[in-house]
C-alpha cells in the first residue's frame, strides 16, 4: 500500500481504549489480543488457565489485566464485568472469544453435554455481551466483536448439530444485540472463521489426506491461522468499521462460496 492510500490512517487506531478478549490463552484469543494491544488498546484477557494467560502477557506491549473465570458458570457474566470494570475502570472493546466444540453426533448427544457446551459457547456470548454493551451505552459507546463459525446457522456438515446450533444462537445474539444497543453507540458484529490452525482443529490440520481434500472447497486453497481471524477481528473493533453493526463477517477463504479454478 503506498504512503497517499495510508495517508490519514491511525497508527494506534485503540490508543485509549480498553478491550477485552476471553479465551485469550491461545489461538485465535491470542493472536487477537497481540493485534489489539499493538492497535494500542489497553487488554485485559480472560480465561481459566493462568498459566496460558501468563504465556500471552508476557508477548504483549504494555499494562494486560488478567481475569481467571470459567464462562461456562452462570454467574461468571456478571462476575467477570465486576471484575474488568473493577480494575480496567471501563470497557470499550470485548471480544466473545471462549468457546470449545463438540464431534458427537447428535443421537449420542447427553442432555449434560448439550447443556455444557450451550452454556460456554451461546450463553455466554449473550449474556457477557449484553452486560458489556450496557456499561457501553453508559459510558459513550464501543464495540463487542463474537466469534461464530462458518458452520453454523446457514450452513453445516454431518456430526457437528451441537457445535453448529451454539454457533447459530451465537449469529442470532449477534443481531439482536446490535439492533438493541445500536441506537446508544454500542456495534455488535460477529466473525465466522472456517478452519483454523489451532489445537482446537487438530483433528483436521493434522491429517494431511483430509486437509488436501477440504481445501479443495476453499477459494483460498488454504485453511486460516489465527492471525487472518485475528484481522478481522481488529477491524471490527477499531474505528475503521465504525459504520458496521449486526454484520456476520465470513472469514473463511471462500470455503462454499465460490466455484475455484481446478
């Protein structure tokens, strides 16, 4: 990009904004947390390992709060917002990041694991997201960023209907939350990842002949690393989408569609 295209754009577009980012300790949370935090924001990252918090931390510019919760606790909403204005003193940024998945097909599905990844994965995003976009209506605005998936409300496969139905529910918190906060300043957007490099798709990055048969359906040719979702995650966030609310961004390589070339 030449100097007259950049010309104007803000070097620290977050300088002065706090941002939170839950299941920070690793991929995709982390990766948004480095991005965030060189965007100039103040972060705090919630997780339940501090251990893997630590490991973040110490990679990122500046003053980071940790939070130690589990999500998946129906108290842990209104705990971790005591908890992130106590220190943090404001909220203008959070990314709904936690989430985990499940491969069982729905026949096998226990009502107990049902519950347990609704819980963490639709929830939470919820009800963390309506306590944050409250506080941000009251103190000037801000933006809430969830990460969705491409298999979710309009689009899936066999063997994932928990995972894909909490992401569903988490499209669909998405635009009600943006329409219920938009008129007091507060965007809401979701970004839906296909695969991603991370421990959480081991499964499949570590298998090259399923990988080489997947990516066949992407544009891309390629699957994504946390920092692509990342990306979007920071443009989402920072003043450059600033006209952006109820948007379900599919960062996905063109997995489904488009029809590639050979």
């Amino acid at each position: 990009m030449n100097s007259k295209a950049t010309e104007g754009l803000p070097t620290h577009p977050l300088a002065g904004r706090t941002a939170v980012v839950t299941g920070a300790g690793r991929g995709i949370g982390a990766a948004t947390a480095l991005l965030l935090a060189r965007a100039g924001a103040r972060l705090a990252l919630v997780g339940r390992s501090a251990e893997s918090l630590r490991g973040v931390v110490d990679d990122l510019p500046g003053d980071t709060v940790t939070v130690l919760a589990d999500l998946s606790r129906p108290e842990a909403p209104d705990e971790v917002m005591e908890a992130l204005i106590g220190q943090l003193g404001r909220v203008d940024v959070l990314v709904n990041n936690a989430g985990s998945g499940s491969l069982t097909p729905a026949h096998e599905l226990t009502a107990a694991e049902a519950d347990a990844l609704w819980a963490l994965n639709a929830r939470t995003p919820l009800l963390l997201g309506a306590r944050a976009a409250a506080h941000m209506a009251a103190t000037g605005g801000g933006s809430i960023v969830n990460l969705s998936s491409a298999v979710g409300g309009d689009r899936s496969m066999a063997g994932v209907g928990l995972y894909a139905t909490t992401k569903g529910a988490v499209d669909a918190a998405t635009l009600s939350l943006a329409a219920e906060w938009g008129a007091s300043g507060v965007r809401v957007n979701a970004v839906r990842p296909g695969v991603v490099r991370t421990d959480f798709s081991a499964g499949i990055t570590g298998n090259p002949a399923l990988e080489a048969t997947l990516t066949k359906e992407y544009a891309l040719r390629r699957f994504a690393v946390p920092d692509d979702v990342a990306q979007a995650v920071l443009f989402l966030a920072g003043p450059a989408s600033s006209y952006l609310t109820g948007q379900l961004l599919n960062v996905d390589g063109g997995w489904g569609s488009v029809h590639a070339r050979g």
